[in-house]
C-alpha cells in the first residue's frame, strides 16, 4: 500500500499562486509515476499533471500549459505542483495520485492505484 498526503490548497486570489505538495509514505518502491487531478463541483475528476519515476518526463493538459509545474524530489517521497497565474476556473479539489501499474494511461483516473484526500484550491475573481 502507498499512502498520499497532499498539502498546501487555500484561497488566493486571480493571478496568484500556491504550491501544493503530496507526501508518500508505504510501498513507494513500487510507484513509477506521480499524478496530480482536480474535480470542481458537479464535473468528473480530470487531469492536471503527470510526472515519471526520474522526473524526467512531464505530462501536462493543456489548460495549464505554461503556469503550473510539476516536479518530484524522490528522497524526500514527495512530488508539488507549482500553480501560477491562477484562474478562477482553476478552483477545485485537487488530488494527488501514484501509478504502480501500466493499467490504462497516464491521463486517466484508470490509471493511478492510490489516491490522496485532497486538498481544496479556491481561486477567486
């Protein structure tokens, strides 16, 4: 079992930032990919950001091209995600994620074996 904490949502205003981190603790030797998605009211969870095992390869849907970066520091099991420019439409539970299979893709909740609580982003106009 891996276990997800995520940290770091609040309020801030448009044009802001935060930075959210995500905590892994248990089996991380078995995660090869790091995943952060958001899910506003009444919407389906959706993909922000994806990052490998090496940090080397990044992932990111479009809306957020540009603003937002994921990153990872592997001794310290945690992976932020940097958010910049932030937008009203930005607002959302943010969660992390940890892929330890190759079921499905990396863009899709189908994808990712353990979850984290969630932390709420509340970005105001």
């Amino acid at each position: 079992q891996v276990q997800l904490v995520e940290s770091g949502g609040g309020l801030v205003q448009a044009g802001g930032s935060l930075r959210l981190s995500c905590a892994a603790s248990g089996r991380t030797f078995s995660v090869y990919a790091m995943g952060w998605f958001r899910q506003a009211p009444g919407e389906k969870r959706a993909f922000v950001a994806a990052i490998s095992l090496s940090g080397g390869m990044t992932y990111y849907v479009d809306s957020v091209k540009g603003r937002f970066t994921i990153s990872r520091d592997n001794a310290e099991n945690t992976v932020y995600l940097q958010m910049n420019s932030l937008k009203p439409e930005d607002t959302a539970v943010y969660y992390c994620a940890a892929r330890s299979s190759l079921q499905s893709t990396i863009y899709s909740t189908l994808g990712y074996n353990y979850w984290g609580q969630g932390t709420q982003v509340t970005v105001s106009s």
